[in-house]
C-alpha cells in the first residue's frame, strides 16, 4: 500500500524561531511543511502571509503545503505562488467561482487543493476533483491547532477515497486537525495519503521531533 506522508503544522511551532523549526521538522523526517494560513475573517484567527512564506522558503527543500484559510483568496494566490508554495489549497466557501481558483492556481504552475469544512458536505468535491492534485479532509473546525478529532469525519474520508480512487488520478488524501498516535490508525485506515499534525509533531520540543513523526507513521 502507499507509505504515509507526514506533514507537521507550523501552527504549533515557536513563531519566534519559525526558521529553524521548519530546518528542524525537515531533518526530523517530515515529507511536507504544512503552513496555516488565516486570516480573521474566514477564519477566527490571524497567521502568516507569503512574506513569511518566502522568509522560510530558503529552510527546507520539503514540499510547502500551504492551507490558505483566506476569503476572498483569489487576489493572494499569486504571491504565495511567488513565495515559494508547492501546494495551495483553498475552501470552496472561500470564493463564488471554485473552479475558476483552481484554474488560476494551476495556471501559476502550482498543485491544487480542495479543503472540506468538517460541514462542507463531499458534494462540494462534484465537477472539481478531476482537476485536483489534493482534497484536505478538516477533522476540526479551522483556525487553530489542538483541537480534537471530529469522528464523524472518518466516513467523509472513506467516500472520497472511492471517489479519488475512481479518478484513477493521483490525487492526494490529505487530513488534519486533531491527528496524533491515538487517531492517526483510523485515518490511514478510513484512506488518508498525507497526514497533518501540528501539536503531535512539535510537543516536547526540538529533541522529540524525530521521535514525535515516527510514532505518527509508525501508529498509522
Ligand atoms: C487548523 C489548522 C491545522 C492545525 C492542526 O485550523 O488547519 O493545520 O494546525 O493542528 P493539530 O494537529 O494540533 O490539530
Ligand atoms: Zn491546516
């Protein structure tokens, strides 16, 4: 079966020493750098812009997965295309015109992603998922970190792997909210490719990175 990818959350790093956390979580094992982007509006939380992408950029060759929890989006992806995003995924509630985004973010030579409300029904995947390069199932209610896993969710992620599975595409499954060694079985388990893990990864602190990601994969 496809090996688990895990992507730690920078939500939860020190933001005073977001450079060397990343550099840290890299050399710790982590194949994507997850980056929250909020912005007090669509969110209930303030965060980071593309100047903090391309401050961290130069820290990690690691794929930047970059969660925009923005709205309106459409005027920002530019910039965090330029900043250095690889990935940049957006909430269909973000915007009136979906699949134009995904268009636009495609057109900047960058992977798209969808991100699903734990509300948002699978429904709202319809007539975009061919276009797609990652879905993001949201076990939590966005904005912040800590929060615990929606259970509920487990049946959403089982639909979309079918879904993703009849595609026949590579198109990422990707979780987050809430994953640590005590859910992450059930979410690789209902389908999940890409595993989000903020609190589970930096708890402890530097010295239990390593230790903190392998636990993840070796739980899923
Ligand atoms: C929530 C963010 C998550 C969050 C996850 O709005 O999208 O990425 O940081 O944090 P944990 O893993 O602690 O639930
Ligand atoms: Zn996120």
């Amino acid at each position: 079966s496809r090996s688990v990818r895990i992507a730690p959350s920078i939500l939860s790093a020190d933001f005073a020493r977001l450079g060397e956390e990343v550099r840290a979580v890299d050399e710790a094992g982590a194949d994507y750098i997850h980056v929250d982007v909020m912005d007090g509006h669509f969110v209930p939380n303030l965060t980071i812009g593309p100047m903090v992408v391309k401050a961290l950029r130069p820290h990690s060759k690691k794929i930047f997965d970059v969660h925009l929890m923005i709205s309106p989006v459409d005027s920002f992806l530019e910039d965090f295309a330029a900043a250095g995003a690889d990935i940049l995924t957006v909430h269909p509630e973000a915007g009136a015109h979906t699949h134009r985004t995904v268009q636009t973010i495609k057109a900047l030579g960058k992977k798209a992603g969808l991100s699903l409300n734990p509300g948002t029904p699978v429904e709202a995947l319809d007539y975009l998922i061919e276009d797609l390069d990652l879905v993001l199932v949201m076990s939590v209610n966005p904005g912040f970190g800590g929060q615990s896993f929606i259970d509920s969710q487990l049946r959403k992620i089982e639909r979309i792997r079918t879904l993703i599975d009849r595609t026949g595409k590579a198109i990422d499954l990707e979780v987050d909210g809430g994953v640590n060694v005590e859910t992450s079985r059930q979410v690789r388990d209902a389908g999940a490719d890409v595993l989000v893990a903020g609190s589970a990864t930096f708890k402890g602190g530097p010295d239990a990175y390593r230790g903190n990601i392998a636990a993840l994969r070796g739980a899923a």
